[in-house]
C-alpha cells in the first residue's frame, strides 16, 4: 500500500495526540521511533497490538525506542482506549488524515466483501536520523513487538 520503503526519509509529520499535545518527526531526533498506524480503537485487532507493545515497552524503552500510535479516531476515542488499556505512549487523533496521508496507510480496503476506504494497519520504524529502516505491512497482531526488536 504505502510508496515508503527501507531508506527513504520518514515523512515529517506533525499531529495531536488524546491530550492534545503536539508530535512532530523532529521531537523523535536522536531516538529510534516505531509509528503504529490501526485501523479503529477499541477494536480486537488493534487492541491485542497495543496491548503487546505496551506489555514489551521497557524493552522498547531500554533500546532507545519511542512509540507512537496513530489512527483516525478522535482525541475523546484514543483517550477512552490509552486509560482503557493503561498504554504508556502517546496515541495520534489524525481525524483529518494528515499523518496517515504523509506515509501512505489510507486506501481500498476489503472486510467481509465489503469495499471500503480506510487504513492499512502498518508500522514504520524510524532510526535516530529520521531515516526509515524497517516497514511492516505484514503484522502480526498478538506478536508484533517480537517483529520490531527482532
């Protein structure tokens, strides 16, 4: 789906998270940052993803790795989902689709014979230049933090 591959500068972005709070490319410099996009919250899917990146984060954390989750949900939506399940970083409300344009996860998608618009569930993980050096079409929902750190 996405025209982003391995080498390519990450695209630089800018969306609020369930705070409001401001996330750019350039506040991740000199971190390596794994962007997450899911298709809906609350939902089994990205839930059981969240939730294995939340319960592997201190590994994240003690490689040097940030997190960021992003779908086009509302701010209130993430909210209820982040307190939900406990999750330690920070969820982007891209309701306008910016971010999710930026790397190329929106498109035709098929569920149950059903064609619809929406986002393809990718990971884009980024080292601490801003280049990215690992994209992820293909997740594995319940075992996708053993996908990043392999």
């Amino acid at each position: 789906m996405t025209t982003l591959k391995i080498g390519d500068n990450a695209p630089h972005f800018s969306g609020k998270d369930q705070d409001g709070k401001e996330h750019t490319l350039a506040d991740y410099k000199g971190k390596k940052l794994v962007v997450f996009f899911y298709p809906k919250a609350n939902t089994p899917g990205c839930t059981a993803e969240a939730c294995d990146l939340r319960d592997n984060y201190e590994r994240f954390q003690s490689n040097n790795y940030a997190l960021l989750g992003v779908s086009a949900d509302d701010a209130k939506a993430q909210t209820k989902f982040k307190e939900k399940f406990n999750f330690p970083f920070p969820l982007i409300a891209d309701v306008d689709k910016e971010v999710i344009q930026a790397f190329g996860v929106w498109g035709p998608k098929k569920f149950m014979g059903r064609e619809y618009d929406g986002i393809h569930r990718t990971t884009f993980v980024i080292d601490e230049e801003g280049v990215i050096c690992d994209v992820i079409a293909e997740v594995k929902t319940k075992t996708h933090a053993a996908q990043i750190l392999k």
